[in-house]
C-alpha cells in the first residue's frame, strides 16, 4: 500500500519560520512534490524534489531524504497570504503521483 | 493560457441522475489526470491519461464511474448512477510528461 504522513495543522505568526513534515512508505519513488491549495481553490504546484537535498524558491524551500523517507517544506517570513493547505505528494512514476492528506496552515498577525 | 478549463462548476443533481463532468486540458500537454477531494478520504486520483489512452483507473469507486478521452483536448467523466457519497470536488489536471500538474478549478457535486 501506499502511505503519506503530514501533520494536520500547524500554526505560526506573521513574520515566523514554519516546517512541514512529510513521511511516505510507497512502493516506487521517482520524487516528492509540494502542492499549496487555498480554501475553495485547486492545488497549485510549489516545489519538486528528485535527489537529496535541499531545493529554494523564494520564500519557500524543501527538502528530501530518500534514505529516511522523509522530506519537508520550509516556509520562511511568512504572511497572511500563506495561510492554505499544503500538500506532500510522491511521484510513483513519469505522471502519477499520490497525495497526503495535507497540512492546514494558520498564519496569524 | 487559459488554463485547465472545467465544466460545470458546480453541479447539483439527485440521487439516481446520470452526472458528466467536462475538462480540457492545457494545449500541449499530454497527460490528464481525474481526482476527488471529501474531506474523509483527502485528494484521490481516479484514472489518468496518457496521449488520451487510459493508463490507470485502478482509483475508480466502481462501475458507476466511467472515464473517456476522445482526443487531446477534451475528457468527461460520468456517474452514473449518482449517489450521495459521490458528493466531492472533482478536479481535472493536465501535465507535460514528468512536470508538474496544473489543476483546473474544479467541479463541486452535490447528490441530493
């Protein structure tokens, strides 16, 4: 079977560094992607990671370990803006991918 | 671009109603990909295509659902019949192989 973990909430201030966690246990791997989806909206894509490390956008950067399958997504200076839902989701091959079951995040002034 | 383009955007129907759920794909993109969002059971891949041939629908509840791909730009998805269970997003996302897929705005069900 296939199987994401994330946390359900986290909370954080105006300004603060916030971390979302995200273990899997799936039957292939191709990489770990990151969806952001605002109340009453779709997902839009964040971030990809296919190797090790660390990958920066901006204000947003996330991680993978693919010996501890493990990853996260790291949110810095945050604003309001940034309160939504965040999705981990692995690549099982060239297109599918598998979601977890998202991690709402409050950012308050 | 315009996007992924979806229609309805919201549907409500009655138990029993035979349901058809209308995407188009981003021009160029040669995946498309049907999920359900509850608030139970989180974001759900349904089926996906691949140069409009189906290549998984192992995430399909069942006969009532089916999936079709006529050509590159365009995709239905129909319940039929409807249950209220099936109430949910309905979203439809397209993708160039191996990149990211960009989600269209999605269909909100309601089976009464």
């Amino acid at each position: 079977g296939q199987s994401l973990e994330q946390p359900s909430e986290v909370t954080a201030v105006e300004g603060a560094i916030v971390q979302i966690n995200c273990t899997y246990q799936t039957s292939g791997f191709y990489g770990l992607s990151w969806y952001q989806q605002h109340d009453g909206g779709a997902p839009t894509f964040l971030s990809y990671n296919a190797l090790d490390g660390l990958e920066e956008t901006g204000r947003f950067s996330s991680f993978l370990s693919r010996s501890d399958s493990y990853g996260y997504l790291l949110l810095q200076e945050l604003q309001m803006k940034d309160s939504a839902s965040y999705f981990c989701a692995v690549r099982l091959n060239t297109d599918k991918l598998i979601f977890g079951t998202g991690t709402r995040l409050q950012v308050f002034p | 671009d315009a996007g992924v383009i979806q229609s309805p955007r919201h549907e409500v129907t009655e138990m029993g109603q035979e349901v058809t759920l209308r995407c188009k794909p981003i021009s160029g993109h040669n995946s498309l990909f049907w999920y359900r969002q509850t608030m139970m059971r989180g974001l759900e891949l349904l089926i996906y295509f691949n140069n409009n041939v189906p290549i998984d629908d192992s995430g399909m509840p069942e006969d009532r659902f089916s999936a079709k791909m006529p050509n590159a730009s365009f995709s239905t998805l129909k319940i039929q019949p409807s249950e209220p269970r099936d109430s949910a997003v309905y979203f439809c996302a397209s993708s160039p192989p191996g990149y990211e897929q960009y989600f269209g705005p999605g269909t909100r069900l309601t089976v009464t």
